[in-house]
C-alpha cells in the first residue's frame, strides 16, 4: 500500500510539474499569436539560429505583416548583489 501511495503521489506532482510548465497556456492576451522567429542556413551547416540585432531592425523596416514586433534575449546570467 505504502509502494502505491508513493506512486500515485510522485504520478500526481509530476502531472502537475508538466502541466503548469508545458500544458498551460501563456498568461498574456492573444497568446496563440506569439511566434518566435529564427533563420534558416543549411549550406552554412546551420539548421536553426537564433535572430540578431541585424535580423529584428531589417524585419521592422521591410516585413508589415505583425501588429507588432519585440527582440528578447536569452539570459543565463547570475546576478550577484554584494552588501545588500
């Protein structure tokens, strides 16, 4: 009985890990219309690359399709506050 609890305790927050970070839908309106954009160079041997800086401002100047457009970065960097 103690092995079946254990289980069905591990199934239940798993399930509940997975859905709130994969299932969910993105808590900001019009969710379903975000897009990533990325570029394409297989003769360069690279299948997907993340857009620049260069890629988002010739986007703004020639591409009028989006109702808006917006660059992000990825971070992975630690901020380290010392004295506070």
């Amino acid at each position: 009985m103690l092995t079946l609890a254990l289980c069905i305790g591990v199934n239940a927050a798993t399930f509940a890990i997975v859905h709130s970070v994969l299932l969910k839908p993105l808590s900001v309106p019009g969710a379903e219309q975000i897009l990533l954009m990325s570029n394409k160079c297989p003769k360069a041997g690279a299948d997907t690359t993340n857009s620049g800086a260069p890629d988002y401002y010739d986007r703004l100047k020639e591409v009028n399709v989006f109702t808006e457009q917006a660059m992000f970065r990825y971070a992975d960097q630690v901020v380290e506050l010392n004295g506070l």
